[in-house]
C-alpha cells in the first residue's frame, strides 16, 4: 500500500512540475559541471521566465 502512494505522489509532483529542480540536480550531476549550478529560487525564477517571455498568442 505505500508503494502504491508513494508512486502515486512522484507521479502528482511530475504532472505538476513540482520535481523540476531534483531532475535538474540529477541531470546537472550528469553532465560536464561547466555552468554554476542555480539555486532552488534561481531555477524555478528562470523556468518561470522562460515560460512567459516573448509574445504568447494564438493569432
């Protein structure tokens, strides 16, 4: 039963974007160390950023 909520809960925090910043800590891990690795409010301000710069319309 707890590994039924468990994957329950991992499977919420991905749909949600919430485990955004421990993928980036694992894939920042992986990969050469070249860029200073962000701060939780740094990465989630740049993710943000990205999101909503430029013009966003349907027409």
């Amino acid at each position: 039963m707890l590994k039924v909520i468990k994957s329950v809960y991992e499977f919420i925090r991905r749909l949600s974007g919430d485990d955004l910043y421990d993928l980036y800590l694992k894939s920042h891990k992986k990969c050469s160390k070249k860029h200073k690795l962000m701060s939780k409010k740094n990465f989630y301000q740049a993710t943000i950023e990205k999101k909503w710069s430029g013009l966003k319309r349907c027409c």
